[in-house]
C-alpha cells in the first residue's frame, strides 16, 4: 500500500509539473500574441503621440533655431489611411497660438525601404540594400504653397511664415519619424518647429512587403534593432557592367586644412576631441569621437560614436571606370583602392553621372552632390515632386567598402556616411571627393583624382 501510495504521489506530482507548465507556455503564448498585437494593430484612423523637445532637453541640437521655436506644439497626430500606400498626417495644435499642420495623401511608400530590381535575386545584395536603405535619413520638403500641405487656424504665424514643411525618415529603427517646420530670419533658413513620432509599425510592414514582395518576419529584426551585416559578400558585378577601366592617381593631403561648410557649420559642435581639429590628419587621432545620434532621433554628445579612421589613412591608388547599369544606362564609377594592416580593401561610389557633376571651388564643397552610402538609397534631402520622379529603387548609383574577399565592411562602424562629388571648376576633368562622418559632423578625407580626357 505504501509503494502505491508513493507512486500516486509521483504521478500527481509529475501531473502537476506537466499542468504548471502548460500553463507557463499559454501565459507565455497570451503575453507574446498580445505584444505583437499591440506593436502592429492598425486602424484607418490613429491618434499618435508627437514628442517634443524643449532647449534645454535637447542641448546638443545642431539646428539653427527660430526666435518662434518651442513657442508651437503639436503633441498629436491624426494619421489618416487613404488608400494603399498613400496616408494623411494632421498634426492637431497643442495650444492656442498653434496652427493645424496638415501633409495630404502621401505615398509613404517612397519612404519604406525597397530594393532595385537587380538586387532581387541575391540574398546578400538585398541584404546591404535594405539595410542601409532604412539605416539612411530621408527627408522630404514641401513648399507652403504645395497642394499636399495645409496650414489653418492658430495665430497664422505658422500660415504665414512656414515656407517649407519636411518630413523625415530617422537613421534609425523602424517607424521612427520627424516633422520639421521652417521659416525664414535674416535670410536663413530656421526650425520653428520638431517633432519625433513612430510610423504605425503594422502600416510598416505591410508597405515593406508590398514595396520588396519579401515577407516581414525574415527581415523585421535588423530593421527595427541596429543589426550590420557584417561579412556579407557584394557581388558588384551584379550591380553594374565595366566597360572600359583607367588606373589612376590619387592625391590626398592629411595635412590640407579642415573645412567646415553647410550643415558641418552646426555639427561642429558636436566634434569630441581632445585637441582643436586644424588639418585633416587631427581627425585620426583615436580620442577623436562624435554626437551619437540616438532614438527618438536626437544628438547626444554624453553617448560618443568612435571611428575607424585608420582604415582610411592609406589611399594608394584609384580606377575610374565607365560602366553599363543594370537598365542600361552609362554612368561613371570611382574606386579608391586602400592598403590596411589587414590587406587591401576598396571603397566604391558608382553609378553617377559625371556630365550632371556641379563645377564648384573646393571651398565651396558643400554644394557638390552627396552620395550616401549603401545600393539604391534615397538622397538625404530631396523634395517631394523629385521623389515620386525618381523613387529610391530606381536609382543606379551604389557605395560601399569591401575587403579583399569582396565582403562588406561596416561603414557605421568607420563613421563614414558617405561622398561629396564634384568637378574642378578651374580644371574640368579635376574630381573632388569629400569622405563625410559618422552623421555628417565633417568631412574627414579630401580626394584628388584627375581624370582621363573623355
């Protein structure tokens, strides 16, 4: 009896196990579907929280600033569906003297990543592109007097100052936004207004798998966490065809002066450096460090990026190519070639058009044409008529670093964003190339290659 009792008692206490259990993995599954409900439930019509920041919340802002900002709040927006890609964002006043600021039917789907078609059936060329597609700002302007904006109500300070409304991807995760509202003082243009919100994650992934026909759940962790692909191979044969190639020169100075111009002027304060930055070569140094730029989508200097800028302090060479792009079209492509303590290494920036390169002095950089790295990535800045002209998949041009095995190099890891290309306006077949920073703080690299005559 005692034997019995005994084994009745284990296998009560095994049934009890096995019940606890299957009542851990239930509340486990509840707890699991109720969060991916909530993180990506949508409606027709959300109401979403508009962050804002007050001056001395955000001190390491590099904006050039209104005497009107942070006297207008819009801490919600109505977030309208139209229809398929296409949504309305209605930022409501948050007080008395604010307007109601209006963005009319626009295709968010030209600021959702896609891919070039060419790319499609190469798992690790998808992978850089989209990639770097969302981990690239994107910032969309348009003028007041656009059909897409609507300014009523408030003061009309807003209705009759704002001259241009944005909105903007962040570099950042998934579904983090900005609007930024501007006028102008004394000639220049100033933030009156910003706000950082999160693009519904459900209308994300639905637009994502329309724009890439990939599904969402083999992509959405590196999309929406800070995930490089470290390693994966770029075949950029792929992405173009050589046709004919010029070994060159390449001359680069470390100790040329640094410049600072354009929006370098602002974000030079959120330079980290033990040692005032003088020459090219100041930037080398390892104490060298920048404003990390964090979620919502604000600078913080107490949170420093570092570089790798040692991978760059050996240009030996270049080649200049012409090249056929995947639709056909004849473009240009530079090549700088490295050599590292690892072996040689090659940074590429294809697929620009050399005849639509502004002609500019070198002080005068900024105005040359910025090239983000990553393949088929949108332009920093560009209006919204340019975009629907020419979407993001469309574009031939690619950058990036690779090692000898043709593997992709980190590039946020190097704290290089990009390129600024121009031509010589006193030598025609001069090229200018700027290496710009981790966020475009500076250019740290300045390039010389003289071309072959055409």
């Amino acid at each position: 009896m005692k034997n019995i009792r005994e084994k009745g008692m284990q296998v009560l206490k095994r049934n009890k196990i096995k019940v606890s259990i299957l009542i851990l993995v239930i509340l486990l599954s509840a707890a699991v579907t109720v969060y991916f409900y909530n993180r990506y439930h949508t409606k027709p019509l959300m109401i979403l929280h508009v962050k804002e920041y007050k001056p001395n919340e955000y001190p390491d802002n590099p904006a050039s600033l209104s005497r009107q900002h942070g006297k207008y709040s819009h801490e919600k927006l109505q977030l309208k569906k139209e229809n398929g890609s296409h949504f309305t964002f209605t930022f409501l006043p948050g007080n008395k003297e604010s307007a109601t600021i209006t963005f009319k039917n626009i295709d968010v789907s030209l600021m959702t990543p896609s891919i070039p078609a060419c790319v499609k059936d190469n798992p690790d060329l998808t992978r850089i592109s989209l990639t770097d597609r969302q981990w690239n700002r994107q910032q969309v302007s348009f003028e007041s007097n656009s059909p897409h904006i609507e300014i009523t109500g408030g003061d009309r300070f807003e209705k009759n100052n704002i001259y241009r409304a944005e909105l903007a991807k962040n570099c950042l995760n998934a579904g983090l936004w900005e609007v930024l509202l501007f006028n102008r003082e004394n000639g220049k243009k100033t933030l009156i207004y910003q706000g950082w919100f999160t693009f519904p994650l459900g209308h994300y992934k639905e637009i994502f798998e329309k724009n890439t026909g990939l599904a969402y759940r083999n992509h959405w962790y590196y999309l929406e966490h800070w995930f490089d692909p470290e390693g994966t191979v770029v075949d950029v044969n792929q992405l173009r065809e050589v046709i004919h190639s010029h070994p060159l020169k390449v001359q680069s100075d470390f100790e040329e002066s640094a410049v600072f111009d354009g929006e370098q002027v602002n974000k030079k304060k959120n330079i980290i450096a033990e040692h005032t930055i003088h020459q090219f070569k100041d930037y080398y140094q390892e104490n060298v460090k920048f404003s990390t730029f964090l979620p919502p989508g604000i600078y913080r200097k107490d949170k420093p990026w570092d570089n790798e800028y040692q991978l760059i302090s050996n240009p030996t060479s270049a080649t200049f190519s012409e090249i056929k792009t995947p639709d056909g079209m004849s473009r240009q492509e530079v090549v700088i070639h490295y050599q590292g303590k690892d072996g040689p290494y090659d940074f590429y920036l294809s697929g620009f058009d050399k005849a639509k390169l502004p002609r500019i002095e070198p002080q005068n950089y900024a105005d040359g044409n910025l090239h983000l790295m990553g393949i088929g990535t949108a332009p920093l800045k560009q209006s919204y008529y340019d975009l629907k002209n020419t979407p993001p998949e469309s574009r031939a041009e690619f950058s990036v670093f690779l090692n000898q095995q043709n593997k992709w190099i980190n590039h946020h890891d190097m704290a290089i964003d990009g390129t600024i290309l121009f031509l010589d306006k006193r030598q025609p077949n001069l090229l200018h190339m700027y290496l710009v920073s981790y966020e475009r703080h500076a250019v740290v690299a300045h390039y010389l290659i003289k071309l072959p005559d055409a």
